[in-house]
C-alpha cells in the first residue's frame, strides 16, 4: 500500500522516487497528479499503467518557470499573454513542441504540439528540485473520478504505487482549463478551473469551442466516472437513486434519494467546482445504482462542471470525435 507523507516532510522521498524513474502522488491546486519525469519513458509508462491509460491519450507537461516551458515549447503572442496571466495557476496552453523539446513521445501520443502548465506548491518545488519537467495525469484509475485528497488516491492507486503526498484537499477541485491557439485563434478544448470569461477577458475575444480529435489530455468522451450510473438536469428522484443537489431549491421526490450531498447551498460554482470530485465519490459508495444531479447552471465554471458531469455520465470508453 502508498505510504502518505504530508508536503512538508515529501520533498525528498519524493525526489528519489522521481530520479529512479518511479512515479508519486502529488497534490496541485486542481487536483491530484501521478506524477513522472516526462523525459524519461520508463516513468512515463509507469504512469500509463498504474493508471490503466489509453497510450493514444497524450499527458500534460508541468513546468517550474517559463524558462523551462519555452524550452519545451513555442510561444506566440496570444499565448505569452495567457501564460503570464495565469501561470502560475489552473491553466493549460496547448503549443508547437520544440525540435529539442526532451519530452519523451510516449507523453505526446504522437502529437506535434505539447499541453504546458506550471502549477502552484508542492508541484512547483519539485519540479524545480528535479530540474525535469513532470508529466502529471489525474491521480486516478483513468475514466474515473479524480481524487482531491489524498485519501481518496490511496484508496484508488494504492496497491499501484509507492508515495502519495499529502497537503490536504485541492482547492480549484476541477482540472485545469486547457486553451490552444492556432492561426490567430483562441480554442477552448477543455473548460476548467479558469473560466472562458476570463480567458476572454485577456485575449479579447471569446474563445471557441469544440476540438478535433483527441488535441489534448482529458479529452475521452467517457471520463471522471463513477461506478453508479449518472442522469443529469433530473427533475425528480427516483427511488434508490442518490441525490447529487445544486443551490437551495430541491426537485421533487428528495425522499426517494438513499444519499444526499449539495455542492453548494448557495449557489456558488466555485464552491461546487471544488466539491464536485470529492461528492461525487462520496455517492458512489452509498451503493446507490445510480446518481441523480439537479442542474447546474452553464454560467462561469458551471461551463467545467458541467462538463465534467456530462463526461462522467457518457457511455463507457467513448472517445471524443468518433
């Protein structure tokens, strides 16, 4: 079983895992990362299986400053701007690799551009301990919920892998928003923890939607899901189900729910985004067959929850564009 060390005692232990080409649990400020030397193939496969992924399915580089991501990758105008407002933060910019980039191809899945993000704490220290850059999927079985503590990623990978680092619940509690500019174009291909009004607000345009293919990570069409069924925008509860409520206004037939968890009493979607991954766990192990969620409104970050939901509700093993 993972041994769980809190942050401040992590450093170290973690280091050494990292250098022999092992893979560590790390808490970021979205949520927790599987965390290997993206230069290295060995660590990169190790994170491939403990987590069950698609290989077809490329991982986000993570960077300690912007002198390491403009190693890696090449930076337009839009997207300097970008990084330097939200860098260090919830932000992934999808970039032309370098020629010389050093990321391993396995971390690529084939592809010529490469998904950048500098994160804040614990991440951040070792990377720049390390001097590599770490690629850093979900800790999670993949397709499944994504942990926000680090509890909840023992509970999953445990058996799988040796150190989780503990420095409590994230606080974004969604994945990063992921943003590729192409041609002059802002393309939104993943919402997150930043949200499109605010990508807009620095780029002055409102960023587009959709992607083709697989452009990035966390892309699957069936992701984040638990093992109960889901069924979103309910308007009332059927027997048995347990109950995933929004904001102070119930549907009809509450009663019916063997389990009930608000993401937020008032109706606040920061609040929800951060209790989204942790509830939706916390459900699932009620033994209910199936989750029934009240709306969300699309608004803000219920743009990323909503998605996240939609993914975690989609037929199993659906990727998206086919």
């Amino acid at each position: 079983m993972a041994e769980i060390l809190p942050a401040n005692k992590a450093l170290e232990p973690a280091l050494a895992l990292l250098r022999a080409g092992d893979v560590v649990a790390i808490p970021t400020e979205t949520v927790y990362g599987l965390a290997g030397d993206a230069t290295s193939g060995e660590a990169v496969a190790r994170i491939y299986e403990a987590k069950g992924r698609p290989r077809f399915n490329p991982l986000i580089a993570h960077v300690s400053d912007m002198a390491m991501a403009e190693r890696i990758g090449r930076f337009d105008p839009l997207s300097r701007r970008l990084a330097q407002a939200f860098w260090p933060g919830p932000l992934t910019l999808v970039v032309p690799m370098q020629p010389d980039a050093g990321i391993h191809p396995l971390a690529t899945a084939g592809l010529d551009t490469i998904a950048l993000r500098m994160p804040r704490g614990f991440g951040a220290k070792l990377i720049a301990a390390l001097r590599q850059p770490l690629a850093a999927p979900s800790a999670n079985t993949s397709g499944r919920i994504s942990g926000t503590t680090a509890q909840a990623v023992a509970a999953d990978l445990g058996q799988r892998i040796g150190l989780v680092v503990d420095d409590g619940a994230t606080p974004v509690g969604l994945e990063s928003t992921i943003v590729k500019i192409e041609d002059g174009r802002v393309r939104l291909l993943r919402p997150g923890g930043i949200a499109a009004d605010e990508i807009e607000a620095v780029v002055g345009r409102q960023p587009e939607r959709g992607a083709k293919g697989i452009e990035a990570p966390g892309m699957m069409m069936s992701h984040y899901a638990p093992k109960a069924g889901m069924r979103l925008g309910v308007e009332r509860v059927h027997p048995g189900e347990a109950l995933l409520a929004f904001g102070p206004q119930r549907v009809a037939n509450e009663q019916n729910a063997v389990a009930v968890l608000n993401l937020s009493l008032s109706g606040d979607l920061r609040e929800a985004a951060a209790n989204l991954f942790s509830f939706m766990h916390e459900l699932d192990r009620s033994g209910a067959a199936a989750i029934a969620v009240e709306p969300v409104p699309m608004t803000g970050l219920g743009e990323a929850i909503n998605d996240r939901l939609a993914r975690a509700a989609a037929p199993r093993d659906v990727v998206n564009g086919d």
